[in-house]
C-alpha cells in the first residue's frame, strides 16, 4: 500500500498491470486475452486451471486484428478448439489452437487481406466463419479447419461483422452496412442457411431494412432456435425477440421483451463486444443507463412475458459479457473496485471478482465518481463525473477529459489515471458531451452535424460551471483528450481562454484532410458529423483546430504515433507549426512504433508523466 500522503506515481498507474479482454467460458474453464504493456502490448490467451493462470499461446505470438482499424475479436471457441489470429509481422495469419493442448498449434492460412477476424468456430463442420477485409469491402469468408483453404461468402455490402452459427449449425446471422453509415446509426441484420457445400443459401434481411433508421447490436441465437438482439428503432437499444417459427415470415414480427430508457447495445467500434449472453434459464444482460452499468437475468417462462431480475452487483462497468450453463462471466469495474473478472453463479447468486492488480491505494484516498448535469450547447442537460481531490488547500485545479469516439462515453468506475490526478490535488471532470452512448439515440443525435461545436461548448460549459460554483481555480483549468477527444480538446483552447493548458494525444486537427487521410471505416463518418464534402467544405475549415489558432491561447503539449494510419502523423506536424507560427508554447512528442491508442507501458507512462509536467509548468 502506497503512503497516501504521496502523489501516485505513474509507475502505479500504466505500464506495469495487464488489460484482460473478452472473457470466455468453455464448460467450466475460463478463457481470456491478456494485454501486456511491459511486452509492447502483446496480446496472448490465458486459461485458469485449478486455480492457477497458464499461457496458451507461445511467446512471440500476437493476438489482434486491425479490422476496420480498432481490431477486436480475434479469438473464437468452440467446445475442443479455438481460432485465433496472430498477427505477426508479414501479416495476419490463423491458426487452429486444441484447447486440451494434446497438439501443437496448426497454421491454417494466411489469407492476402488488410485484416480478419470477428469469427465463429463450427467444430462439426470443420469451419470457421468470420470478416476478411479488403481493400474496398468487407467478405464474409470460410475457412476449412482441416485443409485451411478459405473461400468467400458474401461480399455485398461495405462492410459486415458479428457472424453466429445457430446451436444446429445450419443457419447464420450477420449485420451488414454500407458508408457513409457507421453500424450505430443504420445497418441490417441478414439471417441464410449454410449449405452442406458451405455456401449460404436464401439470405434475407430480417431487421434494419424497412425504412426506418435503426441499429442492430449482437444478434444471437437462444436454444430453440428463437433471435434476440438490441435494437435502438425505439429510442434506445432494447432487446427484441424473434421466435423460431417467425424466422421465415416475410415481415417477421419482433417483439419487444423489456422496454426500458436503456441501452442494451454500445457504438460498435471494434469487434467482439458483447452485452448480453445466453445461459441455461434465458438471457443475462447488461444495460446502461445515464452512463451506470448493470447487470440483470431474463428468463423466459411458461408464457409469453419473461421475468427479470436484476443482480446487485457493486459495478458501474460491465463488458465483454459471456455464458455457459448456469455461469457467467464478465469485465467489471466499480468506483472503487479496479477492472477485473467477474464470476457469477448464475442459479445460486454467487460471485467473485478478480482485479487485473492490486489496488495500491486506501480506501480514504480514493476519490469516487459524482453524477455531474449542468447546461451544455443550446442549454441541454448535459452530464459529466465529477471527481474531487481528497485533500485541497484552497480551489482545485481543473482537469477537463474529453473522451474519444466521439461516440464513446466516460466511464464511472475506478481508474489509477484518475487517482493520479486526484492524488497531486487536482479536480477531474469527465464529459459526456452531445453525442456520448449511454444515454440513448436522442442524445447521441446531438453531434449530428455539429461537431466541434456541441462537443466543445458542453466541454466548456462543464467548466465554466464549476467556476462559477466556487469549486474549482479558475486560473488553473486544463484539458486533455485523444483522437476525437483531442480534436474537442484543440477546440475548447482555440475557443476560449478559460483554458490555460491543454494535452493532445493522436488528435484530429484538420477535418479536410480527414476527408482524404483517414481508414476506410470512417471515411464516410464526417458526413453526418459535419456535412457532405466538398459542399460544406467552409464548415470543415471553420470547426479545424489547425485553422483557429490564435495569438495568446493556453500551450499545447502533443503526442503522436507515427505508425498511426487513423489520424496520420502530418496532422500533429502541421497543427504544432500552426500553433509555434502564432506564437503558441507547444511541445511534440513522437513515438515511432506506436499507432493509433499507445499499447507498449514505457510509453504509457511516459505520456502521463510529460502531461503532468507540462500542465505543473504552465500552471
């Protein structure tokens, strides 16, 4: 235990715990991906056996995905095996893994594609279903586990993701959408039969193509060959249930199982994310409302209506949700409890949470979040978590965060980054600014063509709230984000002078060129957060940090992967001339074999130390 007199040191918050991803149960053994900052980020699979954690994967192997460049998903299990992508050097490659470890890993192909993943495993049939993709679309591709030839499926749409085998592994569902859509604003869900040849037979839309603006998120299967998915055509993302004998109507009739003013979906930014899953009894779920996380069981009865229970758990964070018989498990995290794993015993009620690494701090010095709600852009209602110092002599300095996506969402629930702060004094401001998931479409909607206005004055407005209030130095306000976070960020000091500081991290800087750099993912996504180029091409100049520099404004420090192909490197060379050529202090910081989002630990730490430094010699 640290002495809490001191500040936290970074050596504490980055670079020395492993990031557990998607959590998997096979039977009763647990599975998991461990990424490890003190390895540059390599990703490997874990198993816990007897009690004990043991490395499946040898120790040069990498297991990500680059699809539609957030990666995600790059694992998939069935009862015996498991395909995994490594994603070495020359490439991505997969490879068949027997879980019982009686045989050496197999390479089955090494497919010329930019990515793949986000795939299913059919032991039965001795394939693997999941999204290759191209320089120009996504494919629907298999792989045959025995001889590793792959062949396409479907190449239809832009872009498609979430492949599900049936439990008779006869039928596949898959969304699909096509640019300038992002799958959170308008895709569809496609359901065909598999072939004995392989090849999918009869596809047909089955949601998101009868007029209406709707996201799909997670379909799958329930035992009796019934669908349920989240669907958001109500306002928010509900579950809705399509029973099995309903799967061939020509307008098959969903039906809403729990209506609520919840999300039950999340913006789908990488593959692989999961909110819900099926255990013995019905459906365990996770729902978001007003930025908390819960967690709840769905179990279908005798009738028609099903019963839900909720689960009182300690946790404002829930992700990567997965089941097996009557267990379940999960990524949890709570004001005060760290990221970890959390087992349920799904019958008896019973669970256990282990955290990613101890917590070097007390309880008394941890600072927990509150729900923060003051009148953003236009006077909305607008939140944000507020975390106070725990000791003060005097107002606060104030950090401002603004998260990335920017459909993202700040997050309740204990971070050491935080404490960091909070432990040299300062107060923390996490906004969830117009156009944050979590509180609905309505409110993710608010971005719609203004980007770079709602998302800097709700910033703005957060702060300049807490400095009328008498809760925070009004000397003394900094802000900080990354990528899309840091575009808002640039703007909120290009805007106003109630920030005397700010940080940066692979931010966007020029909207236009943008238009011509970005990935292929996001390369249609300005036109509904800003408006269709080259029409409004004045818009783009008018609303890029790059073009609102002015004299006397707050120093910037900026830090940039140069292996970043989202937000390329030129926009933080050319935004740091900008702001030396109106005589903005500005410091750069480049790392050479980092991208987008810094995975190797020495860099992590480092970023959090010259952001601290800056903001103390600035401030």
């Amino acid at each position: 235990m640290l002495d809490s007199a001191q500040p936290l040191p970074a050596s504490a918050v980055a670079g020395t715990l492993p990031t557990w991803k998607e959590p998997w149960l096979v039977g009763q053994r647990l599975f998991w991906l461990e990424q490890r900052p003190w390895e540059q980020g390599r990703t490997t699979l874990m198993t816990q056996v007897d009690g004990q954690r043991r490395e499946l994967t040898p120790g040069d192997w990498n297991l990500r995905t680059s699809l539609h460049g957030f990666g995600g998903a790059p694992v998939a299990f069935g009862r015996h095996h498991t395909v995994l992508v490594n994603h070495g050097k020359i490439g991505p490659a997969l490879w068949l893994l027997n879980l019982h470890g009686v045989i050496p890993p197999r390479q089955l192909c090494r497919p010329a594609v930019v990515a793949m993943g986000d795939g299913c495993l059919h032991e039965e049939g001795q394939f693997w279903i999941g999204v290759g993709e191209q320089e120009n679309q996504d494919v629907l591709t298999r792989v045959c586990l025995r001889t590793g030839a792959s062949r396409p499926l479907r190449a239809e749409a832009d872009f498609c993701s979430t492949p599900t085998l049936s439990p008779d592994g006869r039928h596949l569902l898959w969304l699909e959408w096509d640019l300038p859509a992002m799958p959170w604003q308008r895709n569809r869900l496609w359901l065909a039969q598999l072939g004995d040849d392989g090849e999918l037979r009869e596809p047909r839309c089955l949601a998101g193509d009868g007029g209406m603006t709707e996201s799909v998120f997670q379909p799958q299967w329930l035992p009796d060959g019934g669908v349920v998915m989240a669907s958001d055509h109500s306002g928010y993302w509900n579950l809705q249930h399509l029973a099995p004998d309903h799967l061939n109507s020509p307008q098959p009739p969903w039906r809403s199982v729990l209506p609520m003013a919840a999300d039950f979906g999340l913006p789908q930014w990488v593959a692989g994310m999961s909110t819900t899953a099926v255990w013995e009894k019905g459906l365990v779920a996770a729902y978001c409302r007003h930025g908390c996380w819960r967690l709840g069981c769905l179990q279908w009865s005798s009738g028609d209506n099903p019963h839900w229970h909720e689960l009182k758990l300690p946790f404002t964070e829930i992700s990567g949700l997965r089941a097996d018989g009557r267990r379940a498990v999960a990524l949890a995290a709570g004001p005060r409890q760290p990221s970890g794993l959390l087992d349920l015993d799904l019958v008896r009620g019973h669970w256990q949470h282990t955290p990613m690494g101890a917590n070097p701090l007390g309880t008394e010095t941890v600072s927990t979040p509150e729900a923060f709600w003051f009148p953003g852009h236009g006077k909305r209602r607008t939140h944000g978590w507020l975390y106070r110092p725990v000791t003060s002599a005097g107002l606060p300095p104030l950090l401002v965060r603004c998260h990335g996506g920017p459909t993202a969402m700040a997050r309740p629930c204990f971070s050491l980054e935080t404490q960091f702060w909070i432990s040299r004094g300062w107060a923390v401001l996490d906004v969830n600014y117009g156009g944050s998931s979590g509180f609905g479409r309505a409110y993710r909607q608010r971005l719609d063509g203004n980007w770079g206005v709602v998302d800097v004055e709700d910033c703005t407005a957060g702060a300049m709230a807490l400095v009328v209030a008498h809760r925070v130095d009004p000397e003394r306000v900094a802000i900080s984000g990354g990528s899309a976070g840091g575009f808002t960020a640039l703007g909120c000091l290009c805007s106003s002078n109630l920030f005397r500081v700010g940080a940066c991290r692979y931010g966007v800087t020029d909207l236009a060129a943008l238009t011509q750099d970005t990935h292929r993912f996001e390369s249609g996504y300005l036109e509904s957060l800003v408006g269709p180029w080259p029409a409004a091409a004045q818009r783009y100049r008018d609303r890029s940090p790059l073009h609102l520099v002015r004299h006397g404004q707050g120093p910037v420090v900026l830090f940039q992967g140069l292996k970043d192909q989202v937000v390329l490197p030129e926009q933080t060379e050319r935004m740091a001339a900008a702001l030396r050529q109106r005589g903005v202090t500005v410091d750069v910081h480049r790392y050479p074999e980092e991208g987008h989002g810094f995975r190797d630990g020495g860099v992590q730490q480092e970023v959090l130390l010259r952001t601290e430094a800056f903001f103390r010699k600035h401030l």
